[in-house]
C-alpha cells in the first residue's frame, strides 16, 4: 500500500522538524538509538521521495557560531560534504571563527578539502607545517587533541570597478528593488547603443565575393537619404579588453545611423548598406525602444540625455550612479560590464581594478590519521575588507551532481550536444 501524497507531506514536515530542533544530530542518535531507529525508519519510507542527496548540501545554510572562548574564537559544525562558500570570519580583529567540516575519511583530502567550495581567492600557502597538535580536533577513540598539517592561506582581495565616484559624491541616488516598465524600456536602449557602439556593423570583407543580388528589398525601396542621418560622435568611448579577440580589420568599419523610413518607422542602418549589400547591419524592430532617448544619444543632443539619465539617476540606475560591481579576484575580465558617464560626458567601459589590502586569514587543519579523526578545522581570523564577491567557481557538490547526470546518460551523451 502506497502513501498519499498528504501523508508523505506529513512525514516529511515531521522529519524537517524533527531535524530542525537537532534530534537527529549525531550526538543525540548515539545517546538514544531510539532516535536513530526513527530517522532510519523515516528516511526508508520517504527515500523514494527525496531528491538527490547533494541537493541539500548546495543549499546548505551555515548555522550560527556558538561561543567557546569570548577573547579567543567562536566554532561552527558543519555536516558531511557541505558547501560553505563565504565562511563566516571574526567581527572584529582580535576575533576569530573556527568552522569544523566532517569528512569521509576514505576520500583524498583534495576532495574532502574545505577551500575548493570558497569563493574568495586564497593566495599561495604562507608556510605549511606538519605534526602541529590541533587542539580544536579530538581523536574519536582517546579524545586527546591530535597530530595535523597546518596550511595558512591570506585573501587575495576583490577586483571592482575604477569608477570615479569623487564627482558624484554630492549627488544622492535612490534605490529601487523592482526595475518598473520606464526602467527597462531605459535599460535595453542603453545597451542597445552600447553594443551598437561597441560591435558596429558585423558584415566582413572576406565575404563580399559571394553576396548575389536578388533584387531591391522592402527596405531598400524606401525613398530616403541617410547621408544627413545621426550616428553618434562624441559622447562615447571605445576601450577593448586585453583578454578580448582582436578587431578583425576585415570588418565593416560604417557608421551606424538612426533615421526614419518613408513609413516614418525608425530603424538602424550601417551607412554602406545599399542595392546589393544587404549583409551589412540593418535593424527595424524597435518597438521596445525609447526612440526619443535613443536619437538624443546619437545626435549627442545633451539636455535631452541629461533629463533622462538625470531622472534614472533619482531612481537608483543609469550611468549616473555610481557602480557598485564587485568580483573575485579569480576572474580575468579587465573591463566593467556596465556603461558609467565619465566626468567629460562620456559612456565608456571603466577598467576593473585589483584591490589587495584585505587582511583576512585563514588556517586549515588537516589530521594525520583521519580515520581517527574524521574532520577538519578551518580558522577564519579578521574580517574581509570588502563585501562578497559574486560565485566564480563551482561547488563540488554541484560538479558531482553534474558529472552524476552526464555518465548516466552512457552512450547518449554523443547526441546530447551538437557540434
């Protein structure tokens, strides 16, 4: 007979409570075997039911440390095989925080290792002593501290970017958690010029030979002149990434413009597009676009440009507000993703910058015999300099749910994928 679905939620809730209150902790289910014949009873039943066994530890939440000695450090136990990306450091520069991982003793310690799940970039090992007693880790069968590897490691810092926010200082900004239609509508014709500014027109030289004429299109029907159209001169600035592919010179060196066909439709052309051309860049679909902020843009038209970004600006976004991005030090990127307005009215790509003066340590302790000592410790000593960076890696817990997935896919695998 097979549970409802309103029974195997009941179970479930139980059990989450049940767990939530630590009956089921390690401790306790060795106290009372009761206990322990409970959770085995509940995980037998709903076993079917439950998702892959990694999945919890992706989403594992780090609990709160508890005190040990006040002048000295706070410890936090964590489970089997959790991920703890931004490990809780001290709160101030004499305090430090000790994060106890349980390992499975029967793997390498490079997949046992706390460090490989940590966000932020650790430097080269700053001494790496053996056969340090670690008071913090108790053998299972004497309980006397045991014999470790000690490894040291600093942060590397964070990169963010080089912004100048000095002549923006005196303006305040608002902020707004849910971008409203105005804002989006303000977003895409941004990075619309951006990327038009950025990219220009895609068509290559090299391909010119083997263009046929079939014939005037729709477009190229049009009675108009674009000779006088707008196309942006002044008030944008192009600087490439040195990890970025070269320009390739045999690429359309046009300037995009911005006109109105004979049905007084606005559009984007590349100012070589004509009978015969049509590989060159041409762009009619923008009903999702602010034409009127988008044509101050390319006729450099400033008070209307200014009223705009001015009035996103109170609002908490365009290139008027300072940017707040903020990456690991593990990415190679040179150039901010985001457009800011220079001090001389210029949008252009700022550089990312390196900022290495966060003093945060760490301390790993890895056990000789973990066997006999089935954890490791991971000292965090004084706080970061700077806010946590986005994820740059991936999670072991999520390789191995990946890597899980693709091998059982066996021969299948070929054909999931083109190439």
């Amino acid at each position: 007979m097979t549970l409802s679905s309103e029974q195997l939620g009941a179970l479930k809730t139980a059990q989450a409570s049940l767990e939530h209150v630590g009956l089921f902790s390690e401790t306790l289910t060795q106290l009372y075997p009761s206990l322990n014949d409970l959770k085995t009873l509940l995980l037998s039943i709903l076993g079917e039911n439950q998702p892959h066994p990694l999945i919890s530890l992706i989403k594992y939440s780090s609990p709160a440390s508890t005190l040990f000695l006040p002048e000295e450090f706070t410890i936090i136990h964590h489970p089997q095989g959790a991920v703890v990306e931004y490990p809780e450091l001290g709160s101030t520069i004499g305090q430090a925080v000790t994060h106890i991982f349980q390992i499975d003793p029967s793997k390498p310690r490079a997949s046992n290792d706390p460090k490989a799940n940590i966000q932020y970039l650790l430097g080269e090992p700053k001494g790496e002593k053996y056969n340090v007693t670690c008071f913090l880790l108790k053998s299972c069968h004497s309980g006397s501290p045991v014999k470790c590897t000690q490894v040291k490691r600093d942060c590397t810092g964070y990169k963010k970017c080089n912004f100048n926010l000095a002549f923006l200082s005196s303006v305040n900004s608002g902020t707004q958690e849910t971008p409203d239609a105005w804002q989006e509508v303000f977003q895409k014709t941004l990075a619309l010029f951006c990327a038009i500014q950025e990219s220009g027109c895609p068509f290559s030289a090299e391909t010119s030979n083997f263009l046929e004429y079939s014939g005037p299109s729709e477009e190229e029907q049009d009675d108009f002149n674009i000779s006088n159209a707008p196309s942006a001169q002044r008030l944008y600035e192009i600087l490439r990434d040195g990890h970025a592919q070269e320009k390739d010179c045999q690429k359309c060196d046009g300037r995009i413009v911005f006109a109105r066909d004979r049905f007084h439709r606005w559009f984007l052309q590349c100012e070589h597009r004509k009978q015969g051309h049509q590989a060159h860049l041409y762009l009619r679909n923008l009903q999702e676009i602010d034409t009127i902020y988008l044509e101050a843009l390319f006729l450099d038209d400033w008070p209307t440009i200014s009223s705009y970004e001015r009035q996103a600006q109170a609002t908490g976004f365009g290139p008027l507000v300072p940017c707040t991005v903020i990456c690991s030090a593990r990415e190679q990127k040179m150039l901010c993703s985001k457009f800011p307005r220079t001090q001389e009215g210029k949008l252009t790509r700022r550089k990312i910058e390196h900022v290495t003066d966060c003093p945060a340590r760490f301390e790993f302790y890895y056990p000789n015999d973990p066997f006999d000592c089935p954890y490791i410790a991971m000292v965090c000593r004084i706080p970061h300099s700077h806010p946590d960076p986005f994820p740059s890696r991936t999670p072991r817990a999520t390789k191995e749910i990946l890597d899980d997935l693709l091998l059982k896919l066996e021969w299948r695998l070929a054909d999931a994928t083109p190439r």
